[in-house]
C-alpha cells in the first residue's frame, strides 16, 4: 500500500510541475518577506531554511563564502564591514546625495565610493572586492526565488515587488536592474501602501459598496513611516460593463528617515554614551566598528523589550578588552532619548488627509502596519490626533506581501482571480518643457505645461501637442510643483530631471506633407505612467488631414453613406460636442501660453492677434473645404531619441561585468552547498550504518561476514572524513557513500523486506476474497446458467478461476519457503512479486466489471415475440376475437418498451482531464 500511496504522491507532484507559480517580495530595510501562489494551493508565506516566515535583508561576504539572513548578522558582529544591511533607501542615488550622507553617519565602518562612469553608490571593502546597490539587492532577490522555489517544488520566473511610495524613477529604474540580475521578470512594481489596501479590500470584499468608504492605512516601518487615504467603492468598467471594487489612493504623506532604524540609533548611541561615561577603558567605544555592531544588536532587543515591558537590562558581553556591559533601561528613558521624533509621526497622515481633500470625520478607520507601530509612544501619539481606537486586525508583518502576491496571480497567466481594480497615485508632478519661438525677432520663450499633476491616478496616458514648430527641436519631462516638500526631501529625491526627447528630421517630414496637406494638427508626443509608476515617451506622431483620393471617393456606396446619416441621427448632440471639446483641449494643451507671467501673456496676445486672425480664415476656409471634399488624417511618425536625465542605469558593459560577477558568486554557492551536503550525507550514512548494525532487528538482516565488512569500512570512512584535505571535491564524498551504500543496501534491503511484506501478503489475501466473491457472480452470469442474462463467456469466467487458483497455491508454496529462510539470506518472497500477482489479479477482475458496466440485453426477434403473444392469448381461455383485440393491445406497451431499451446508448462518464478546470481559482 505504500507503494502504491507514493506512486499517487508522484503523479500529483508532476501535475503540479505543470503550473506556473508566481511570487511577491516585500524587501524593506530591515527585513524580507516573500509570498507565493501556485495551481491548487492558496496564496501563502515561503519559509526560509531556518523555517521562518520573515528573513533579515541583510547579505555578508567572509573568506569566499556569500551569507544571508541570521548567519550574515552573525558576521556582521564580528566584522561589520562585510555584512551589508539597509540597501533600500541607497537604490538609484548618486554618492553626493543627503541620503548616502546620512547612511556613512549612521554605519561609519563602510567603505562607500562612487562608481567611476554612473556617479553611484559602491561598497568598497577591497581592491579586488566591492559591490553595487543594485548587484547586492539581486543577490537578495535570488535568494527569495529561492525560498519561493523551495516553497512550492517548481521553478518561479515572475515576481511582483513592494516599493516604499516616494520612490522616484531613479529608485524604480535600478530596482527593476536589481531584478533583471536575478533574473526575474517584474510584473509590477506596487507601492507597500497600495498593497497593503488590496489585501485588506480582497479580504472585506463584502463590505464594499457603491458608497465610497474611505480609510487611512499608517505605516511605520524600519527606514521610513508613510500614511495614505483610500477609497473603495463599487465601480462599472465601461468596456465590460462589469461591477468591480475599486480601490484609489487619494493622498499620501511620508517622512523617509523617520523609522524604526532612527530609535534603535538613537538607543545604540546612548548606550555607548553610557559606557563610555563608567571610563572601564581609555577607548571610545563609537570608534571600534566590533563593538558598535555589539550595541545596535543589542540597541535592536532592547527596542522591541520596552514595547511590552517598561524596564529592562541591555547586556553585553565583552563589549570591547573584554569588558562587559550591563544598563537598566527604562521605557520613560527611550520616550525621552526620542522626544522629537514623536511630533514628527504625525506628520505623514496630516499630508495625507491634506492631499486627499478629507478631514478624519469621513474616515472610517485609521489602520496600522508596519513594525515600528508596535511602539507605545507611537500609537498614543496617533490616538491623540485621530481621537478614535486604532485598527490592529492586519497583520503588520505580512499584510504588504499578501497584497502584492494577490496581485501577482491576478497579472500571471496561468491564474484567475476574482478582479479588483488598484488605482495609485502621482506623488511628485511631471511636467513638459520646452523652448518656443514666436518669430518677429522675439526672444526665445521658455514654456512648461503639466503632464501628470500631485495624485493624478496611474496607469495613464497623456498626449502633448506641438502646433507651431516647423525645425527639429527638443522637450525636456521634469518633477515640477514640489512646494509641499521640504528642501532636504527635494534633495534627496536626487536630480529634477527625467528624460530629455530630441526630435529628429521634423523639417523634411514637414516638407513632405506640404503638398496634400489640407488640415495640420500638429506634432503629438505620447507619454505612458505605467501600473510600475515607470514614465514613458512611447512615441511622436506628426499628424495631419489630407484629400481622399477621388477613386475611393467615388467607391463609397449609397448604402455606406445611408448608415453614416443613421448613426448621426441617433448620436446624441451634447455627448458630439463634449467629445469635440476635450479633443480640442487636448490638441491644444501644449500650445497655451505661459501662465506664470502676466505681462509676458499680454505681450504675447497683442503680438499673435494677426496671426490668430489668420488662423481662423484658414480654419472656416479648411471647414468650407470639408464640406465638398473627404479627409482622411495622416498620422507619420517622427524620428525621436530619448535621453534618461536622472542616475545613469545600469547598462551595457557595466551590466555584464555585474551579471559575470553574480553567475560567478552563484556557481561558487552551489558548489560550496553542493559539497557540504555531500560531506553531511556521508556523514549522517556512516552513522546510520553503525546504529542500525547495533539494534537485533537490523543485524539479523545481516551475515557475520557482511557486517564486519561494513563496521570495518565504516571505521575507516568515519576517519578518513575528518581529516584535512587540500582540495575536497563533492564528487569525493559522493563517489565514496555510493560505495558505502553498495555495501549497507544489502542488509537495508532485507530489513524493509521483512518489514513490508506481511501488509503486502495481507493485501493480496484481501484481493483474492474479493475476487472469489465476484467469481461466484460471475458465474451466474453465463449463457449456460443465465441465457437471458449471459455477460460473461465461459472461457473468461474459467480465467479469472485459474488466476485465482494459481495465485492461492504460489502464494501459500512461496510462503512457506520464505520461512524456511533466515532473516540474513536472500530474499525468495519479494514484495515486488506479491504487487505483480496483485496487478494481474486486478487486471483479470477489473476486465470482467467493466464488462458488466456496458452490458445490455439483447432484442429478442420478431417471430419470436409473435409466437409468445399466441401462446398468451391460448392462456387466457378465450376464443372472442375482441378479446384477442384487447389481449394484443396490452402486450403492445411492453414490446415498444423492449424496442426503445434496446436501442438506448450509454452515455459515457466525462474523462477525469475534461472535468478539471484550466486555470486555479483563488
């Protein structure tokens, strides 16, 4: 029975390889969490090795060897330049920016350089070793595919990834590297805040309604502490026409240094301060790099003690010159050492109720996450301004992740899930700009038009117009309308500007066109904010009207133009203008004059009044033309080249020194793994040789001389293993426990045939009683006993008698043999034997019960069912020919009903593979 239990373990193992599986990772600063989904199983947490639901985001590098998690903050205690934690907030930054400044003030002990051609951060421990952001973020992400894969026994390539919200195109640009290095393809890159809302709305999806209800999710993590409002409502696609929840993020407000990280500094600094004023050591304990990772590990427990206790002792073992260290600690103390952070958690849910447009009387409920919300003094100070409970039923760990691995399965093919529409918002406005001539010896206007305003909701697309440019020329797309952020929030987002666009060859284009032109409607940038929040110019068209020619005139039938008048009858007049007029201002949005000079407009309109008169004789004789000839609208596309105006992305050469590096680090893990498990099986088989060999059921499987053999290899193969060699290879330890096993098989063998093969005996049994009992059926059943119901011929029912007979008596001679047999001789009554008997039994018996599924009787002949009728109406005594009517009119009945049953079909059962449904429903 087992057997046959593993071999069903086996076949449900590769119906499940044939799915897609698809994972979410929330790397935050301090911690990883990775989620998965995949066919037939629901959406869920990987664990990593240690069988942990949450992996520190920290890697280390020591004699060779790549670490990550708890071994690597190991290291990080005893080297801490060779452990790199809180990457985040470092993604796509220059080395000059206030961010990197601040990160050498918090761990002093790195070496952090910039890179030689992108200006970017790069830990230098080495000359001949150092890394990039970007190819230290990878190696944590192929980690993640690897506790995913582990997860969910397949291979996982697409991913969704959590991003903090502030996150500009520099930060989501090198994240989307870091991603392509582990190989993974991104489906989305969702912001924690918007992920979070979608698990929280998939999992009260009954509540939501066509009222708007509007709820603030606060969020205090490690790095930073962010607050967004959102709405979720019942809305009708317009194309589907289906209802779907929907839920949009109507305003966000952050603080990216305000965190847990910024307390438990705070804690590391003042118990250095303390043990510097007991004067144990002439040393300044902030200058040994050992011992500052000793107090921000310690500072790190000492946190998250005083959320639930109010005293506590920070304990230190040889804190440095093998001095100990030992402080009482008070809740009340780190509420004071902390003083002005506190004011500063509020500040992000004031921005966002101010950019959303609601005050708190509309909201709902306040919801928290994020582990720095486990602070006291950090929910009190909430409380005091929110002045209703807090909402605690998320979980503050894994809400983010179970969001963007819902929304993983909802982007994968191989996935349906029920719809739930995520709406983001803009956090810092995009605008065009660029240089205009007004001709008449003019100076050169500087002019700027909005593309993607504060919140504007995303995904969406926007079209600018260029209506009066005749020459190649160029527009820049830069963050405009900061004045909510503070000076050091504008720095630290890094450099205003996006992407530069030169437009190429416009003259000769121009040129071309002039002949058939009948109506320009300017040159058309279009310009893409993607669900990633990844800006786009995804083309310039010149587009302009010209004459159908007259053969395709002249081809418009009577019949075309009757459904033309029909569906201007019944189109509506306000919706036709209303279309006309957005089409308008769209056109126009990128030729309005500046509004940021007054007098600059005034100039403006007293010199284009001449040419805007022009313009309109030219538009009413362009509309006097349209009424005699047909247009058709011309769209040629139009050269472009653009140019990424932010931290240079890694690309090219650079791109492929990083990927060698990586596949280089990769192969050595495997190896190293590859090795140590080699090493741990042999071990582990040595030991289980000598235990087994010990205990009276194994060593009577086992001849005198087999075991001395195997004690003896044992001994020098336990020897052997723990010495010292130059160059252990895996392949070593492999080759020597396939020997090992040669040898230990035998008796191994034995013993699970010993112990298997009475349930192996006690199920052949069982299967020949069944078939005896069916056998006797059977027999009832031939056209000898039963001519009326003949299923089975004679000679099948004599086989199934034969296999019977046959499989009783070698049963009963083969086991009588076996006990003949010592425990330590070979085998002569295998379990494999007894599963072929049990195979051809099941064969023979499963043949016949078909059979007799599908049987139907057969129609009895005509002349037969005549004579049958005669004799009925003998029966009855009676010579009355109306009674003969009678007698023949009852028997009519009974024979149209053996006709219809005698041709009625079977109906066959659906196969098991056409019930099964494609796709997995969530």
């Amino acid at each position: 029975m087992k057997l046959v239990l593993l071999l069903s373990a086996l076949l449900a193992g590769i119906a499940l390889s044939q799915g897609a599986a698809v994972m979410s990772v929330d790397l935050g600063s301090e911690w990883m969490k990775v989620g998965v989904v995949s066919p037939g199983v629901p959406m869920e947490i990987a664990l990593n090795r240690e069988s942990k639901r949450k992996t520190p985001a920290i890697l280390a590098f020591r004699d060779g060897t790549r670490t990550i998690g708890e071994d690597a903050q190991t290291i990080g205690i005893k080297d801490p330049n060779s452990a790199y934690g809180y990457l985040l907030d470092l993604l796509g930054k220059t080395i000059d920016n206030p961010i990197v400044d601040l990160y050498r003030k918090r761990f002093p002990y790195y070496n952090i350089v910039g890179d030689p051609e992108r200006n970017t951060v790069v830990f230098r421990k080495s000359d001949t070793e150092e890394f990039s952001v970007e190819e230290l973020v990878a190696q944590m992400l192929v980690k993640a595919k690897q506790f995913a894969q582990e997860s969910v026994q397949q291979p996982i390539t697409e991913c969704v990834l959590t991003v903090p919200g502030y996150f500009g195109q520099a930060e989501r640009e090198a994240l989307l590297s870091a991603a392509q290095l582990a190989n993974l393809k991104v489906l989305q890159l969702i912001n924690d805040y918007a992920a979070v809302a979608l698990n929280y709305g998939v999992f009260h999806r009954g509540e939501i309604n066509e009222t708007a209800q509007y709820y603030l999710f606060y969020d205090m993590g490690a790095y930073k502490t962010s607050a967004a409002v959102v709405s979720y409502q019942l809305v009708k696609d317009k194309q589907t026409r289906e209802i779907n929840p929907v839920v949009q993020v109507l305003g966000v407000g952050y603080d990216r240094t305000l965190g847990g990280l910024e307390i438990q500094l705070r804690l590391r600094d003042y118990l250095a301060q303390e043990f510097n004023a007991l004067k144990k050591t002439k040393t300044d304990v902030t200058t040994s790099p050992r011992a500052l990772a000793k107090l921000f590990k310690e500072a790190g427990r000492l946190k998250n003690v005083l959320s639930a206790n109010t005293e506590f002792f920070a304990q230190i073992e040889n804190l440095i010159e093998d001095i100990d260290f030992k402080l009482a600690v008070s809740r009340e103390k780190l509420e004071q050492i902390c003083e002005d952070l506190w004011p500063r958690a509020t500040k992000p849910l004031e921005e966002a109720l101010a950019s959303s447009h609601l005050s708190l009387d509309v909201i709902t409920q306040v919801i928290l996450f994020g582990g720095g919300t486990r602070v006291p003094r950090v929910q009190e100070t909430i409380k005091a301004v929110i002045k209703q409970e807090l909402g605690k039923n998320l979980n503050a760990d894994e809400s983010a992740t179970m969001g963007a691995v819902y929304k993983a399965a909802d982007l994968s093919a191989g996935f349906k899930v029920k719809k739930f529409v995520v709406k983001d918002a803009t956090l810092f406005p995009l605008q065009v700009s660029f240089e205009r001539d007004p001709g008449d010896g003019a100076a050169v206007k500087q002019v700027k038009r909005a593309l993607f305003a504060l919140m504007n909701p995303y995904p969406q697309k926007k079209v600018i117009t260029f209506n009066k440019h005749t020459d190649d020329f160029e527009f820049y797309v830069n963050y405009a309308d900061l004045d909510r952020y503070s000076k050091e929030e504008i720095a630290a987002l890094g450099s205003l500007n996006v992407t530069k666009v030169q437009l190429k060859q416009v003259k000769e284009l121009l040129e071309k066109s002039k002949k058939e032109l009948v109506d320009n409607k300017g040159i058309k940038a279009y310009f893409y904010l993607d669900d990633s929040g990844i800006f786009r110019c995804t083309g310039v068209e010149y587009v302009y009207e010209k004459q159908k020619p007259e053969e395709d005139a002249d081809d418009d039938s009577t019949l075309s133009k009757f459904g033309s008048t029909l569906s201007k009858l019944f189109t509506k007049d306000g919706d036709e203008k209303k279309d006309d007029s957005e089409q308008e201002d769209q056109a126009n949005a990128g030729e309005e004059p500046s509004k940021s000079d007054d007098n600059e407009k005034a100039k403006e309109e007293e010199a284009s009044s001449k040419e805007q008169k022009s313009e309109d004789s030219a538009k009413q004789d362009a509309e006097a033309k349209n009424e005699t000839i047909k247009l058709v609208t011309v769209k040629s596309p139009v050269t472009y080249e653009s140019q990424t105006q932010f931290v240079v992305p890694l690309a090219g050469s650079g791109y492929d020194q990083s990927v060698a590096k990586l596949a280089a680090i990769n192969k050595a893990e495997e190896q190293r793994v590859r090795l140590e498990s080699a090493f741990n099986a042999l071990e582990a088989h040595i030991i289980e040789v000598q235990q087994k060999l010990d205990e009276d059921s194994y060593a009577k499987c086992a001849t005198a001389e087999e075991k001395e053999k195997l004690l003896a290899e044992c001994s020098t193969l336990g020897e052997w293993l723990y010495e010292d060699l130059e160059d252990p290879k895996a392949e070593i330890y492999e080759e020597k426990l396939a020997q090992l096993k040669k040898l230990s098989n035998v008796f191994l063998a034995r013993h699970w045939e010993h112990e298997e093969r009475p349930e192996a005996i006690k199920a052949l049994k069982g299967m020949i009683d069944g078939a005896e009992k069916f056998l006797v059926t059977g027999r009832n059943l031939t056209k000898d006993t039963n001519p009326e119901k003949d299923v089975f011929t004679q000679v099948e029912i004599d086989t199934l008698d034969k296999v019977i007979t046959e499989t009783n008596a070698w049963l009963k001679t083969e086991t009588a043999a076996q006990k003949k047999l010592a425990k330590n001789a070979d085998i002569r009554l295998t379990v494999k034997d007894i599963t072929d008997k049990m195979s051809l039994l099941d064969r023979e018996v499963k043949y016949l019960v078909n059979k007799i599924k599908i049987w139907k009787p057969k129609a009895k002949p005509a002349a037969e069912k005549d004579k049958k009728k005669e004799e009925e109406v003998v029966a009855s005594g009676s010579g009355d020919g109306t009674k003969t009517e009678d007698a023949d009119q009852q028997q009519e009945p009974p024979a149209k009903e053996e006709q219809q049953e005698s041709v009625d079909e079977i109906t066959p059962t659906p196969a098991e593979e056409e019930t099964k449904t494609p796709h997995s429903e969530l």
